[in-house]
C-alpha cells in the first residue's frame, strides 16, 4: 500500500519535502468549530491538526466531495505541519470498509505481482460504484506496457469522476507521452485546489523554462493558498516573488500567514501579537 502512496504523492503532492521543518513550529488556532471551511481557515496557519481532520473530510466525503488525491494532498501537509502523523500511518489506517483502502491494497497486490486478486478488487470498486476500479485497471495495463488500453481505461475513469484518473492523464510520463496537459490542469484547478499546485510549479520554469511565467506561478499559488493547499515551497516562492519581483495583493495578516508557512518566524519566537484573533475573526466574518 505504501509504495503506491509514495507514487501518488509524488505526483500530486501540494508540499516540497526537500525543504526541512527546522523553522516551521506550526500554530494551533484556538478555533474548534470542524466545519469544511473553519478547518480549511485553521490549515492556512499551519494548523496541523486541522489539515489532518481536512483528510478525513476528504476520506469521509464530509462537508466536500470524497476525493482519494484531496485526502492524500491534506494527509501529506498534515505531516509537513506538525500533525502527528506520518503518511504511511495514515494509509495503513484507513478503514477497512474504505474504497480508498481497497485501491491502495489492489495497486500492492499488483506490485506484488498478484495480479489476479488486483483485477478482483477493482471488480470490487466498480460494483461499488466506485470509478476508481477503472483507475487501477489502467495503472496495471501501463505497468504491463499496453498504454493504449491503460490511457482508455484512464479517460474511461476519467468521464465517470475520478479525479486520480483526470490528474494522471496530466502527466506524460504515466502514458509514454512527452507534453504536460496544461489545459486539463486547468479545467480541473477551480474544483480540485490541489491542481493549482502543479500548474503553479509549472509556471515556475523549473522543470521546463520555456513554460516560464512568473506572474501565472504567482496566480495559481494564490488560489491553492485560497483552498490550504500551498504547503512551504510554494509559500516560499510567493514571499520571494512578493519581495524581490512584483507586489502581491495581499493583506499585512495574509502576509504574516504565509511566512509562517514559509517557516520565516524563527524557532521559539512567539507568533505574532493578536494573530490567533486574527484566525477566529477571519472565520467568524464568512
């Protein structure tokens, strides 16, 4: 189960962990309302215990739509922040009766070479109604080397709501192709948060600078800040673009909330006066 967790992390995680936690103490707001949106207000402060709780809502299908790539996106910034829990914890853990547990235990015994009890359980998931069946289907026809028949059980997937299948359809390297989807990324970046996050990294150049546009990396980290999905690399780059290129629109208190996810307050240096008024306000005003 971990080795594909590994694998999907990689491919949609909304954190760097290449960048050390020495100065990210994270701060535990004193709002304890658990509604989707106050949890969603918490995490934007590096509230740890809120993007943990954000991926159970995401597991559960409570307050948002269930989404395997949301629950790991929270689960991995959850880690990152101080949460309490390690990734591979989280997966082992989840419910037995869980859809998202039957996916990681068929993609394990895929990579175990169990492919007949794979292709059983994702039977499963489809009698289940779950669109992720197809998802498995078409991860074990890539590994074997059909991508043709694994790229249409991915769009098949796809068209029936997995939103797995839509963000590996993105991303050439699944299917053999070379050329990134941008424009999927894009239709998918207003009801998946996590989307922004790769179109942001894209704009940064880094991978490919002829994609370079500063100003869209900007954009698009801005509306995963919007939906606690920014993690420390991209509030990094956001207060080095804001300090050393162009202004952005942000508030003094976005401000001081986003170098705290930078990890820019240093260690044992007390937060900011009134910024956990500043948390219960910002919820109690929507």
């Amino acid at each position: 189960m971990f080795c594909f967790g590994v694998a999907l992390m990689a491919l949609v995680s909304c954190t760097d962990r290449y960048f050390p936690d020495d100065n990210m103490t994270g701060m535990a707001s004193p709002v304890v309302d658990n509604s989707f949106y106050n949890l969603i207000e918490q995490a934007r402060w590096g509230d740890g215990q809120a993007f943990l709780k954000l991926a159970d809502c995401y597991r559960d299908g409570n307050g948002v739509e269930k989404d395997l790539v949301g629950m790991l996106c929270m689960a991995s910034q959850a880690e990152e922040f101080g949460g309490n829990i390690r990734m591979k914890d989280y997966l082992r853990e989840l419910p037995e009766n869980s859809d998202f547990r039957t996916i990681f235990d068929a993609m394990e015994k895929a990579e175990g070479k169990r492919g007949d009890e794979a292709r059983s359980m994702s039977e499963q998931l489809i009698a289940n109604g779950s669109p992720d069946g197809y998802t498995v289907q078409g991860v074990m026809a890539i590994a074997s080397g059909d991508t043709i028949e694994g790229r249409r059980l991915m769009e098949h997937a796809a068209s029936q709501g997995s939103s797995l299948a839509r963000i590996i359809l993105c991303i050439p390297e699944f299917y053999g192709d070379t050329t990134i989807n941008v424009e999927m990324l894009k239709a998918l970046s207003d009801d998946k948060p996590f989307a922004n996050v790769i179109l942001a990294k894209i704009y940064t150049g880094e991978d490919d600078e002829k994609l370079k546009d500063e100003s869209l990396a900007a954009h698009y980290y801005l509306k995963a800040d919007k939906n606690a999905c920014l993690g420390k690399r991209g509030a990094r780059w956001l207060m080095n673009y804001h300090r050393c290129v162009s202004k952005l629109p942000l508030a003094e208190r976005d401000i001081q909330r986003i170098q705290m996810l930078a990890g820019d307050r240093p260690v044992g240096e007390p937060a900011v006066e009134g910024q956990d008024a500043v948390v219960a306000d910002t919820i109690a005003a929507q």
